[in-house]
C-alpha cells in the first residue's frame, strides 16, 4: 500500500481519479486473469491474494506517462544515494517478474505472473490508452446513454 500511495497522486493529476480508479481495477482484473492462466497451465494450486497486480498496473502506466521522472527505492536511499528513470524502472522491474515467472514460480510465495500482467496492463494504458479512450469518449457516453434509456 506503500507504493500504492506513493504514485496516486500523481496518476491521478494525470489522468482524473475516474481513470485512475479504471486503471487500477482493470488492471487487478487483467493480472488476476493472467495469474489465473499461469496456475491452470502449471497446475498450481498455490493461493495468491491481494491488490498488487493493480498496483503493477499504476506503476506501468505512471512510467509510460512520466518516463522522466526520477525514482528511487525508498529506504535504501539513506544509505545509499541513487535515482533512475521511470523508464528504466518498469523494464527493470518487468525483467525480474518475468524471470520469477520462469525459474521461480514454483517455489516462490509471490505471483509474479500477476505482477508481470499488471505491469503489461499499465504500460499499454499508459503508452496508448489515454488518446485511445478520449478519441472514443463522445461514441461510448452516446452508447451508454441508448443503453440505459
């Protein structure tokens, strides 16, 4: 929850608190999903529980949205002084879920296959998602509203 609350706010200046709110519940949905493929395809029947795919997804899409900005892993930075780039972090942070997937999914309490899915989730949200929503704003609000009248 951590880091839930260390990039809300400023997704949320991004991109309004409605898609915010969309993004991190769509993006639990979709890492839930992909968790779920991943079990059924290694037949595990190891639990996962939580909101962390939802979370992986606010993390990709704050660094597509902001590949500039400049992060750090809190705590250690006291004792030891060091920035990257957005950017740089969700393929970093891509690149070892995807090796937990691989080597470690067995033997491991954490479900990389669902923070790998948020991450992916994120990053297309972030890369392309935002102008793909707004271009069909008008078209899905008239949709809806013949829906439910």
């Amino acid at each position: 929850m951590y880091v839930l609350h260390s990039f809300a706010s400023s997704v949320m200046s991004l991109v309004g608190v409605e898609d915010f709110f969309s993004v991190f519940i769509a993006g639990g949905i979709f890492s839930g999903y992909i968790s779920l493929m991943n079990k059924l395809l290694r037949r595990s029947t190891f639990p996962s529980l939580g909101a962390s795919g939802g979370i992986c997804a606010i993390i990709g899409a704050f660094s597509m949205l902001q590949p500039n900005a400049r992060l750090c892993v809190p705590f250690i930075v006291d004792f030891i002084p060091h920035s990257f780039q957005a950017s740089s972090a969700v393929w970093i942070i891509l690149s070892i879920e995807i090796f937990g997937l691989i080597f470690l999914s067995r033997r491991s309490a954490l479900d990389h296959a669902a923070h790998a899915g948020g991450l992916i989730f994120g990053m297309l949200y972030g890369s392309n998602g935002v102008e793909s929503i707004w271009k069909r704003h008008r078209a899905v609000l008239s949709w809806w509203k013949n829906i439910r009248d």
